[in-house]
C-alpha cells in the first residue's frame, strides 16, 4: 500500500500546470471562477488546443489516437483542468461515444468518426433519455424501423445536454418492439442537420439553457450509422454509462469551489468579523472537506485497482462515487449560496446593483440551482443505491 | 500509487481470520469476558505464537519489524471479531512508547514480554476534567533523589486490572493545561501507594479507575523527555487513532455483513425483508458509509509514516471524524434493519453498535477532531 505518485506521475502533473498557465485564456479561466457559460467557440477553439497537444483523448489508445495514458494518468489530467479551472474534453465525445465506436464500432467508423471527436469536428450529444423514459431507461420508445439501407426513426428524447451546440447525437432507438425491453434496443449514430429533427430548449430554474427535447419526425438515417449488432444497444450502453464512472465524482471541480468558498468567505463579513472565522460556518466547511478528502481516497483507490487490473467492467463500487461525488457537489454550491446570503438575491445580470462585483455574484444561486441536477442524472442517486443493494449487497 | 496488500499481508489477514473463525464466536467472547481482567490468556498466547504481538518491533528488539499497514490488518480483524484482548494498549500504544521514545536499556527489559505474551499493559492517560486534551494533566511526576514520585488520579484504564505494567502521562512542569511539561513514565502496577477501581464498560471490555499516592519509581521511567514528551505522545496516539480507525472499520464491515444476512433471512408480509426498497436503500447508504470510513482508514494508516506531523495529525484527524460519521450511520442502521432482535444482548449485532459507539468518544470524538483538522488549515 503506498500514498505516492511515481516520478513520471509527478512529472506529468507537473507538465500539465505549466501547460495550463501557458495556454489557458484568462479571459476562459476568469469566466469558469465566476461560474458562467462559456460560449461554442470559445469551448471548441480550446479543446482544438489541447488534440494540437495531443490530450483532448488522452485515455483513448494509441492505435485510435490517444496518447495511452494510464488510468492515473486520466486522473491527474482532469483534476488539473477543474482545480485550475479549465473545460474538460466533452464527455458525450471523449467519454461516451468514443469509447463505444473504438471498442463496438466497425473499421469505417473508427476512421470517420474517432479523429473528428479528438478535434471537435463533431460536437456530440447524448440521446438517451426520453419524457417517458427517465431511470426506467430500457423502456424508451423512440423506434427505428428498418427499411431498404436506410432506418427511420420517430419519436422523442430529452434533457439532451447540448443539443443546440451539437452536429451528431448517439441514440438509443427501439428497432424490435416484440422482445424483451433491454433485448430490443439499438445503438445509431444521426446527424442532427438531418431532414426531420427539431431541436427545442428546455429552460431550466437556474435561468439557463443547456438542456433540450430533440423531436424525430420520419427521420432518415443510413444503416452504416448502426453501432455493433442490431438489438445490441443496451449492452453498448452499459458499458458507456460504466465507462467514466470515476469521472462522475467531479472531485476537482469540488476542490476548487471549496477554495472559493474559503476566498469567498475571508471578504464577507458577518458580526463584525469574516465569515470564514465563525466557528458554526468553519465546522461546516470542515465537515465537506473531510467528506471530499474520503472521495478522493475512495475514488484514488478505484483508480489504482483499473490501473493493475484493467478496465474491465465497472466497478459497482464506483456508485459510491456518485452519490458522494453529488452529493458534495451540492454541499459546496449550497455553502457559497450561503457565504454571500441576502447579496444572492438579485436576478438580473445586466442590471447594475450596488452590491459588488454583480456579475459572479449573480451565478451563485443558479449554480445552486442548478447543481440539483447532479444527484439526478447519470442514473440517480436512488439508481445507484439500487445497483449498490442488487450487485454489492445481493439484496 | 497502490492500495493492494502484498502477498505477505493477505497471507497475514488470512491467517488472523482463520485464528479468530476457530478462537472467537460469540459464545466463546462471553466466556472470555468472565475471565479475571475480562480477556482470555489462551487467546493472548496464540497471538504470541503466531508472531502477532510483535509485529510492529525492529527484528532488533525481537520483533517482525512490520509496518502501519500490517498493524491495520490486525487491527481491522480485531475490530470484526470484536476482540477483547489488549492489543491496543499493550502493542500499538505502550509498546509504540518504546519503539519511538525508549531507551535501549528500556526496550530490552519490556519489549521481549510483550513479544511473547507473557506480560501486558494499559495506557493511563484519561483524567476527571481532561476530555479529549492530552495535555489536560494534574497528575504529578515530581522528581525524588535518583527517581520519581507520581500522585494523582487516571480513570477509564482499559486492561487497568491485568497490565503489570501502566504507562502513565505526568506533569513533570508547568500548570495543568501547558503542553509542555508532560512526561511518560513506566510504572509497575505492583508499586505501593497504587489504588485501583474496576469495572465493566460498555462495550464488553474492563477498565480501572487507579489512583497514584506517593507512587515512587526509578530515574530509568521516564520514557524520553520527562519535560517534554509532546512529539512522542502526538505521535503514539495517532498511531492509536488510526488503529482504532481500523478497528472500527472492522467492526462496520461485520455489521454491515451480519445485518445484510439477515435482511435475507427474515421475512415479514410473506416476503424476505431485504425485498424492500427502503430496506434495501439503507442497506446501500450503509455500505456508501463503510467505503467512505475504509478509505479514510487506509489514508490515516499511511499518514502514520508522513514525515510532517501536522500533515500526519490533519489526516488522522479527518479519518476519526469520517470514522465517527460512519460508526454512527452503520451501528444505528444495523440496529434498526434488526429491528426488535437488534435490542437484545443475545444478538451479536448490538454489541457491535456498542464498541462503534465507544470507538466514537475514544481519544477525540467527531466534534474534536473537526476543531483539530481546522486549526491545522485546509485538507483539501
């Protein structure tokens, strides 16, 4: 048992600061501290810095132009990239649907797809989710019927992160109604500029816009943008949802709201005094940090287990990084509402209040509110308690 | 970065679990708790024969000259088996004095029995307005000719009855709350002018109130700086924190082992309980709590080695109070996923709530331990 990064560890974290204080805009990294919304081509100009760099898929193969990293590797890098902060590669890409073309998908794929998801050639989107189907997954509805070299897909998904950025969007379609609901699913690749789509926003309580119902009216798709076998799907999703588990715990990104909150908290004062010497507020934010430092350990500790033994299948345990990864996520998003009290009320951005320095002030609510997501998504909190009771428990 | 055991310390786990299925079900620990001291002398000698007793001494004192880690796994095998045997204080904290503050001279008269079994200690520490400081001492150590006198008053001595020898922590200088001025001193519970009280605990275990009157020891006592023994002591009692951290760890593992089993045992509405998603939820939240406590265990276990004590303490610290969070989260849960059977003494479960719960207030509670990782500065 050993705490310790290896030289070549320590070497590469170090590679990854100095490349971050060298490449990142200030102007990017200032608007991600105050919690806003970066723009497309903001995003996309620097995820093309970091494929240039060759670590926009770091963790994918070398044969599929990944730099090979290993599972540690993987780590250092998005914990630099949150704690410093910079945008992570998007997951649906990298994360997601990379992984299942290169280990599912068929040579033609690889080729196509793999080099234009390193360089944000193709923003990908996730169309899973459905108004009928939310942790009920497999009994989604949007069907895909086959007829000559093309399927036709009817139907609707939702809470599609991103759609309105995306060009391609990985569904999961019904294509045999007469089996068993997991049975009958495949995995198919569409272009969202296909004749047939309408793309809808969702507005969500913290006023912003990142999720939308995509809508597909007699839409056509060739059926090379099929992944592996036909009624396969379900299979192909397990595993993407298991893929990047470990990066769901977002220990990085509550690391650096915890120094916020701290930085934060020495300028507000309550009683005469800064609120972060209140004994009843320091014992709370001490009480997070210690929960987050176990995250880490236990997110660490299921690092180094894929390191020695391979991605296989993944961990059940890893559910436990997702309760604990949200649930702090909320904890930290619930402490700085709570550092700046009464001074989160105001709504509107663009008009000038008296308070101070309006403008990140003003994202501090939303980001309250809109942190409410994590526990629900990516199979909800009560999903994993489900998976933690059914698989590790045997219950 | 590895949080894998060696082959050499599955082989120990193995072997402490294959000692403990053979030596310590539930009706054999009620037996041992009526023994004299409230512990059994046949399982002592085996952890002796088995080479466990001196497990973390130098070869050169007689020892494996093993590390922190093989301490946990003993600890951690102890805490399942809910062990009442005086490893804590006889090998983790009397004899982590003498590995990291005694003389030659002192490591050669106790080491060797220790080793092999054939004497044990306690920790004398507790005081009636000490709590949790360690500092907080009235007890006198005032020097006398060549040697010592000591006079006062330690509660709570865990194996107080059966130690021959105690460790005392004594005001050597200064006022009662100075952190400096504190010695340790070796003191042979035979020595006239020692008072004892013993009783049971809650957890199944037997401590001893002693008091000290004119209590004179040799100049060769003292283990280090019998002014100022501030290092020494931060650095013995993290290892004895991180041990019960492991203990603890244990301890919940078997609780949450026991009561999942009995999830799938009991039926009521016509159906096994466990088929309840409620049931099943806490079940889960359970095992959330003993992953979170397992990590912090191993952190604190490896701390022990950081070179930098305010490092090693934070992390101790913070896996005492996750320790503490689970303890509570699982030992309460088990109890009420029993329901009813969970409150009787004839279930073994509630006697794991019991130790968790004095694990909990053992050597700093959450709510200490919290104002320590804080004076300390950020953890994360």
């Amino acid at each position: 048992m050993d705490l310790a990064l290896t030289n070549e560890e320590h070497a590469f974290r170090e590679e990854v600061r100095q490349f971050l204080r060298r490449a990142v805009p200030p102007a990017m990294r200032c608007k991600l501290v105050k919690g806003a919304q970066l723009p497309k081509d903001e995003l996309v100009a620097w995820w093309r810095l970091l494929n240039k760099k060759g670590w926009c898929v770091g963790q994918w193969p070398k044969e599929y132009g990944g730099a090979g990293w290993t599972p540690v590797q993987h780590y250092i890098f998005k914990e630099e990239l949150q704690m410093y902060p910079a945008p992570v590669p998007l997951a649906f890409g990298v994360g997601m649907v990379g992984p299942v073309i290169y280990t599912f998908g068929n040579e033609a794929q690889k080729k196509h797809y793999l080099p234009r998801i390193a360089n944000m050639d193709d923003w990908w989107c996730q169309g899973f989710s459905e108004p009928g189907s939310g942790s009920d997954l497999a009994s989604l509805k949007t069907k895909a019927e086959r007829k000559g070299d093309r399927y036709v897909i009817n139907g609707q998904k939702t809470w599609t992160t991103f759609a309105q950025y995306a060009d391609m969007i990985f569904c999961l379609c019904r294509t045999d109604p007469t089996v068993k609901k997991q049975a009958g699913i495949s995995f198919i690749l569409v272009d969202l500029k296909s004749r047939g789509i309408t793309v809808r926003p969702i507005q969500t309580i913290d006023g912003g816009y990142e999720v939308n119902e995509v809508f597909f009216d007699d839409v056509e798709v060739p059926v090379e943008n099929l992944v592996g076998e036909e009624n396969k799907g379900w299979h192909y999703a397990k595993f993407l949802l298991g893929h990047e588990r470990t990066g769901i715990a977002r220990v990085g990104v509550s690391k650096e709201r915890v120094r916020r909150i701290r930085e934060v908290a020495s300028k507000f004062e309550s009683g005469g005094q800064p609120l972060i010497d209140d004994p009843a507020f320091r014992e709370k934010l001490t009480s997070c940090e210690i929960e987050l430092k176990a995250l880490e350990l236990t997110q660490l500790r299921i690092i180094a287990h894929e390191s020695k033994h391979g991605n296989g299948m993944p961990n059940p345990a890893s559910s436990v990084l997702k309760i604990k990864g949200s649930e702090i996520q909320q904890t930290t998003t619930e402490l700085l509402l709570e550092v700046i009290g009464p001074f989160a009320a105001p709504y509107d951005k663009n008009v000038e209040s008296s308070i101070e320095a309006t403008d990140w002030i003003a994202q501090i609510a939303p980001s309250y509110f809109n942190n409410r997501k994590v526990s629900i998504y990516g199979g909800s909190n009560e999903i994993q308690l489900n998976i933690i009771s059914k698989v590790v428990l045997g219950l | 970065m590895d949080f894998e055991f060696s082959e050499e310390q599955r082989l120990l786990k193995e072997s402490l679990n294959g000692l403990f299925a053979e030596t310590y079900n539930f009706e054999q620990r009620k037996k041992y708790m009526k023994e004299k001291g409230g512990w059994s002398k046949l399982v002592w000698q085996k952890l002796a024969e088995q080479g466990l007793l001196g497990l973390p001494f130098a070869e050169s004192d007689g020892g494996v000259g093993a590390g922190a880690v093989e301490t946990m796994i003993v600890m951690e095998a102890l805490g399942r088996a809910l062990v009442l045997e005086p490893y804590l204080p006889t090998v983790v904290i009397c004899g982590g004095f003498l590995r990291h503050g005694g003389s030659v001279a002192q490591k050669a008269a106790h080491v060797p029995s220790i080793i092999d079994g054939s004497r044990t200690f306690a920790f004398a520490q507790l005081e009636r307005s000490s709590r949790y400081d360690l500092y907080d001492i009235a007890t006198s150590a005032k020097k006398r000719g060549n040697g010592w006198v000591i006079d006062g008053e330690k509660l709570l001595v865990i194996n107080g009855q059966n130690a021959d020898t105690l460790v005392v922590t004594a005001r050597s200088k200064g006022a009662q709350r100075d952190k400096t001025g504190v010695g340790v001193f070796l003191v042979p519970t035979n020595a006239n002018g020692i008072g004892k009280k013993t009783y049971l605990t809650q957890d199944g275990l037997q401590a001893a109130d002693i008091t000290f009157t004119g209590v004179e020891v040799s100049a060769d006592a003292a283990i280090g700086d019998s002014e100022n023994g501030v290092l020494l002591i931060e650095r013995v009692i993290d290892e004895a924190r991180a041990a019960l951290c492991a203990e603890a760890v244990g301890a919940m593992d078997e609780s949450l082992k026991i009561t999942v089993e009995y999830l799938k045992t009991r039926t009521q509405f016509g159906v096994l309980i466990g088929s309840f998603q409620s049931l099943q939820h806490r079940a889960a939240e359970m095992f959330v709590a003993l992953e979170q406590a397992r990590s912090m265990s191993m952190f604190a276990t490896m701390a022990t080695n950081f070179v930098d004590a305010a490092s090693r303490a934070q992390a101790v610290a913070a896996a005492k109070v996750q320790i503490g969070r689970s303890g509570k989260v699982i030992g309460q849960q088990s109890i009420q996923l029993h329901g009813g059977i969970g409150m009787t003494m004839e279930a073994r479960i509630g006697h794991y709530f019991k130790r968790l719960t004095m694990i909990e207030s053992t050597l700093g509670d959450i709510g200490y331990h919290i104002q320590r990782v804080n004076e300390i500065g950020a953890l994360v």
